[in-house]
C-alpha cells in the first residue's frame, strides 16, 4: 500500500458515503423522476441516471490497475441507459431505468470493492501511466491521477447534480456525518 493509494482510497470512501446519504431518503418511485417546473419538467440528471452513471467508472479504473474489472463491472446494459451522452429521460413508469436498490447496490459495491483494491496497490504502480483514451491522459496522466478523478472528482461533480434535484423535488439537504 502507498500514500497515494491510501489517499484515493480516503477520497472514494468520502464519495461512497457522500452517495449513500444523498440517496437515503430518496423515495423509490421518484428516483427516475425529472422536477416539474412551472413549464414542464426541469430537464437536469436525476440520481438514477446519476448513480447508474457513476457505477460505469469504477471497473475503468480496476482494468487500468490491472486488476479484474469484472469485480466491480454493473451489468452490461448500462452502458446503453447510463454512458456519457447518453440523455436522462424521466422515468414515470420505471421502465427505462433499473430500480433504486439496483442501482444503489450497483453503485456501493462498485466504489467499496475497488476503493479496496486500489488501497492496496503500490505508489510505483499509482505513477504509471494509464491506459485510457489519450483525450483523457493528456490532463491525467498517471494512474493515479486518473483514479482519483474517476472515484472522486467525477463522482463529486454529479453528486452535486443529486444534491440539486433534491432541493427541485422538496427534499432537505442530505444529512451528513463527515464534516
């Protein structure tokens, strides 16, 4: 285990729990579910597409360490409802997106088991340089920098976009124990 491994394991297990008490209270049938503002629905990303999205990115970051992806992959059709580009589209009817306990378990299994795996990884192995697209490496080079922008960073921007939907929906802020 290295310093910087213990670092972005710090940081994801921050994400992880940030995660779980923005959704907590979250009531399942509005989970798909866009705001309806006074001229229709408030076109942003609910936490279904959210938290589905984010369960794409922690497999990424096991197959760049060269560990097996498939420990923390989501299923397969993810991709089709959750990758980038992809639209988020309200979900009366719950069927286009899976249900809140999927995507949940989905998302939480996916951040603890890699968070883990990373931990243990040497520094050597953090400052290597990654083996994404070269978009992407051009402004984070190293292993390191690329796991702890797709476990932290990333994840944080969109957490920011479920704290959002919270307040257009009526809810509270998430309450949070971390700090």
């Amino acid at each position: 285990m290295g310093e910087l491994s213990e670092v972005i394991w710090a940081n994801a297990v921050r994400t992880r729990e940030t995660g779980r008490a923005l959704a907590h209270d979250i009531p399942s049938e509005n989970f798909a579910r866009l705001p309806m503002g006074e001229g229709g629905p408030v076109y942003m990303n609910h936490p279904a597409f959210v938290f589905g999205h984010l369960s794409l990115y922690p497999a990424r970051v096991l197959k760049m360490a060269g560990c097996n992806p498939k420990l923390a992959a989501a299923p397969y059709w993810y991709e089709e409802v959750f990758a980038s580009g992809t639209i988020c589209r309200d979900d009366p009817f719950a069927d286009i997106y899976p249900d809140k306990q999927e995507i949940m378990t989905q998302f939480d299994r996916g951040f603890a088991v890699t968070a883990d795996l990373v931990r243990q990884l040497p520094d050597e192995i953090m400052e290597e340089t990654h083996t994404m697209s070269p978009e992407f490496g051009s402004t984070l080079l190293s292993l390191g920098a690329a796991a702890e922008y797709l476990l932290n960073n990333h994840p944080m921007f969109h957490l920011g976009q479920v704290s959002a939907w919270r307040r257009c929906m009526g809810l509270e802020a998430a309450e949070w124990c971390g700090g």
